[in-house]
C-alpha cells in the first residue's frame, strides 16, 4: 500500500529546528459565480506553468468527496458527503465509500464501485486504506472495516474507539494514517473531547492520563499514536482547534495545519513535538484567547494562540485567514524537483493548494 502521506499529495495535485519560508508556488481557483461543470472547473484552476491538472473522476461517479485515500492498486477511494447537517436526509440509504478505478490506464476513472454505505458513516471525515481493511472515521465513532474474500465488500465491521463527540461535526475525529513504525497517527478537533475503548471504558494512554479534554492535563484538539489494534494509545500534542489529518513523513516527524477562530487571521502550521501544549486556550483555566492578561498581544493572529505563555510550542507558521483541511509532506519523485520534500497544505477557505519549502535551521 502507498502511504497516504504520498498518496494524497498525488492524488490533490496537493523540529531539531525546522522554519519555513513564503510558499514557492500555489494551486488557486478563480472567483466564479453558480456551480461550475467539472471540465468549467478546471479551465479555472490557476496553475504553476510546469503542472498539470486532469479530471479523475466528477459526477455522477462520485459525489462532495470528503476524504480520500489510494490503495495498493493504484484505486482511490472516496467517502462521500452529503448527509450533512441540516441536510442529513439528502441521501436516506446513508452516504457511501467509493472505489474509483482506472482500468485502462488512461488516467480517468472507468470503474466504480460502492464499497458500503450506511447512515453510520454519514459525512465520515476520515478515510484509511491498509491491506484488507479500511479505517473510517466519523464521530462518535472510529470504525474497521474488513474485506475477508476479496469482493470488495466488506465481511466484517468493528469498532476500534467510541464515544468521541462531533458527531455531524467538522472538529471531530480525522483521518487516521499509518506511519514508518508500522503505527497509526490519528488526530481529532476541539469538539472530539474524549477517547473510549469498544466497551465503553475510557483510553488510558501510556503516560497514564485518560484521554479527554478536561485539562488533566489534556484540552481541545489532539493527536495520538496507537498500534494497528487501538492499544498503547500515546498523547502527542494537545491544545489545537480543528487540527485536520496529521502528515507523517518517512522519518516519523508530525506535521499539522489548525484552523483559527473563523476570520482571525491565525490559521497555522505546526511541528508536533512529543507531548507538546498547543495554545488554543490557556494553561491556567482554560482560558480564551480574548481575554485580558499580561503582556497580551495587540495583533490578533499573534494573540491568538498564547504564543508568550511558558511552555507553548511555537508555531511554525501563521497562514492568516482560511479554513485549512490537510496537509502532506511529498517525498515522490514524479512532480518538478522544486516540489519535492516540500509541505503541501490545502486551505479550503481561500481555494488555494500550498507548497511550502521546509529548510533547516541549524542542528537543535
């Protein structure tokens, strides 16, 4: 199987001390009125001169792909979403998992097939291909799902943890990602709030803390690492927003991007440093970043994650306005050399796809 980190990045053309510098170039689409036909859509995507973008698949095949992910053939899978909030009922048979397979090998999807569909995966916003199994996660729920003959159907539907809140909820729980150490990474936003085993108990990770946001010690977004079977759950970082799919590059270092307050120009980038405090409400009491204390900063993007509190991770970089949605780091080598290693980051607020070159500063 590829890694979803490569995976992604293919399929979306997506600290010793690590800064990173202005984008090197980036994927936008125009200011447009009414929907747009999928080949209308294209013609008005603005793209570097040495990229080029072709349409996979569009509707009918594929409806509001809300998360995606490639199996080991070279397949893209896609849950879709449109049973979501006040349109829960659009679709009644319950939203789908998608398989989109190019057959011919002329780069557009020719097959599809529903893998299953369900009201318990509504607007799932998490999606893992590996092996025989696939991983869905949509709050309050994380499920498993295993193909045992190979139908693409699957036999067999288990729960890895329960009674995460979020539910029909853009900060619940995100995708979850295998990683270099044979490990899943996994993250959820500020409205997922607890962690529970199939039985209903609580995750109590291995630095002995149950894992919910009632700042003992944990608050607000997280991201964790677990083995393939939900045990050894481990904290890694807390105290985002709605921290969407965790990147995972091939020397297991985390990278994240966050949403800020809608509008406040503190969408950030984030290395995650093992058992790190991510400043999105204050250690103390919890408190918003609105509120008055010492020596806050005047210029909201900078306020707005308690950056001058003591022992708050620094951000890495502060994108100003948007609504980011993932991120990888991509390590293939078919795109232009001046994207390769570089960080991808989709921000669906402003319609832009970023690449960021990472550079080192010093050996810390």
């Amino acid at each position: 199987m590829l890694s979803p980190v490569y995976s992604r990045a293919l399929f979306c053309l997506f600290v010793s001390v690590f800064v990173l510098s202005s984008p090197l170039t980036s994927t936008y689409c125009k200011d447009v009125s009414g929907p747009l036909s999928p080949e209308e859509t294209l013609k008005n995507l603005v793209i570097p001169g040495d990229l080029e973008v072709t349409l996979f698949a569009s509707e009918p095949m594929v409806r509001n792909p809300a998360t995606l992910d490639i199996d080991a053939r070279g397949r893209v899978w896609a849950a879709e979403g449109l049973n979501y909030r006040r349109y829960q009922d659009m679709v009644p048979e319950g939203d789908r998992i998608v398989i989109l397979e190019d057959t011919d090998g002329d780069g557009k999807a020719d097959s599809e097939k529903t893998y299953y569909q369900g009201k318990d995966i509504d607007n799932a916003l998490g999606l893992c291909v590996i092996g025989n199994k696939v991983i869905v996660s949509r709050s309050p729920n994380v499920f498993i799902f295993t193909d045992e003959d190979g139908d693409d159907k699957p036999d067999k539907k288990e729960v890895l943890f329960q009674g995460i809140s979020g539910e029909q909820h853009d900060h619940g729980v995100h995708s979850f990602v295998f990683g270099p150490d044979g490990k899943f990474y996994f993250n959820m936003g500020n409205e997922g709030k607890q962690l529970l085993h199939p039985n209903g108990k609580p995750v109590v990770d291995l630095a002995g803390n149950e894992v919910n946001a009632t700042r003992n010690p944990y608050q607000q977004g997280m991201v964790f690492r677990c083995n393939l079977d939900g045990s050894e759950v481990e904290t890694l970082g807390w105290n985002f927003r709605n921290n969407y799919e965790v990147a995972v590059d091939s020397f297991g270092r985390l990278w994240q991007s966050d949403n800020d307050d809608d509008g406040n120009q503190g969408v950030r980038i984030n290395y995650v440093a093992p058992f790190g405090n991510y400043g999105y409400k204050g250690e103390l009491g919890g408190e918003n970043w609105r509120s008055e204390r010492i020596n806050r900063e005047e210029e909201i993007p900078l306020r707005h994650w308690f950056q001058n509190d003591p022992g708050v991770v620094p951000n890495l970089l502060q994108t100003m306005w948007g609504s980011p949605t993932g991120m990888a780091i991509y390590e293939g080598r078919l795109l232009p050399e001046r994207f390769q290693d570089e960080m991808v980051h989709c921000d669906a607020g402003p319609r832009v796809v970023r690449a960021y070159p990472v550079k080192p500063d010093g050996g810390g």
